[in-house]
C-alpha cells in the first residue's frame, strides 16, 4: 500500500485517486487517506473520506484483498454496518429508501472469499462475477451466497455498473450453492488472469 503523508481535502484526494490510480491501486491508496482528510479548517473529516470511497467503490477491483482493513477503518469511523448517506448520490439514496425493512442479497464467489462487503440484489448478477476475467479462479468452484440483511445494517447502495450493489458486512447466511460454468465462460482468459489473481470485492 502506498504510503501519504500529506494531507488531503475532498477535491485533492478525488483528483489524486482519478490522476494517480488504477483500479487495484485505487483502493488502497483510499485507505491510506482515511485519518488524513481534513475539512477548510484543518479538522480531520470523515465524512469527506465516506463520500470518496461512495464516489470510487464501483471502480475498485481488488476490495475483497483488504476486507480486515476496511472493517476497522469503518468501524474506527463508526459507520459499519449502518447507513452511511455520505457514501451514496441522490439515485442511490432514494433506491436505499425504497428497500423493504428486511433484504435478500447474493454474493457470487469462491470458498476464499466467500464473506465480502459486496453483495448484489440481483442473483443473476452476482452469479455471473466468479466468471469474469478479472474475478475467476482456475479449478476453484465457483459459488452462489444468499444471505439476508436488515436494512438498518446496509451502508449503501451503489448503482455503478449496474450491479444493484449492496454495501454490508456479516450479513445472515441463507444458503451456499454450486455454480456451473456459463456458456460463454472463457477458460483460455481465465487462465490469462491466474497469475494477478485480485480478490472480487
């Protein structure tokens, strides 16, 4: 993980991660900010760091590789495992709104990092990302995670990518089950991927 020393208001820190980053060194470099954010009097601002890890989950892909870290960092905040508004836009706040009291989310994973904080409303979706180039792990089965989560303890919604993403931690465990391969599963490209393995997020 990079090392900064400096420290960082909103605008520098999302210009510093747009300009700097890509999308594995993006999330760590994030973690990195978390106590040095201040706002314009220099007093250290959480909520300005929450706001740049909603503005960047969905273009980081190796989140899963620092779950413990993320965990502390959030629950040294006290935003883990409830809402944080600061992490969501005005589309994904009013979609939090409208959730039921009580969620049913999937995770699609392997048994390596089958708990994780993200988790999607949609089954199809979360099926299809332990088959994606980036994700997939050669000879590991692939699995399908239900679980369910009250909606006190979702810290957000994120649209990006389409994904339904819901952001929690240690939700109820439903049901684990084995996923097949799809039709248009690539193994030649999984195989191009198995030497930088990110964990899926």
């Amino acid at each position: 993980m990079e090392t900064l020393t400096r420290t960082w208001n909103l605008e520098s820190a999302s210009s510093y991660l747009l300009r700097h980053c890509n999308s594995y060194s993006r999330f760590p470099t994030l973690l990195s900010m978390a106590d040095e954010i201040v706002d314009d009097e220099g007093n250290y601002d959480h909520t300005a760091w929450l706001k740049v890890l909603g503005e960047n989950w969905s273009v980081c892909d190796n989140i899963g590789m620092f779950t413990e870290e993320l965990e502390e960092t959030l629950d040294w905040t006290g935003r883990l495992n409830t809402p944080c508004p600061e992490m969501m836009n005005d589309e994904e706040q009013a979609a939090y709104d409208a959730l039921p009291d009580t969620v049913v989310i999937y995770r699609g994973c392997y048994a390596v990092n089958k708990w994780g904080f993200s988790w999607s409303l949609s089954r199809d979706v979360a099926a299809k990302f332990p088959f994606l180039g980036r994700y997939c792990r050669r000879d590991e089965q692939a699995l399908l995670v239900k679980a369910r989560v009250r909606k006190e303890n979702i810290m957000a919604v994120c649209l990006g990518r389409n994904e339904q993403e819901i952001i929690t931690y240690n939700p109820k465990h439903i049901s684990t089950s084995h996923l097949k391969n799809p039709d248009t599963f690539d193994k030649a490209l999984c195989a191009a991927h198995a030497t930088h393995k990110p964990m899926e997020k």
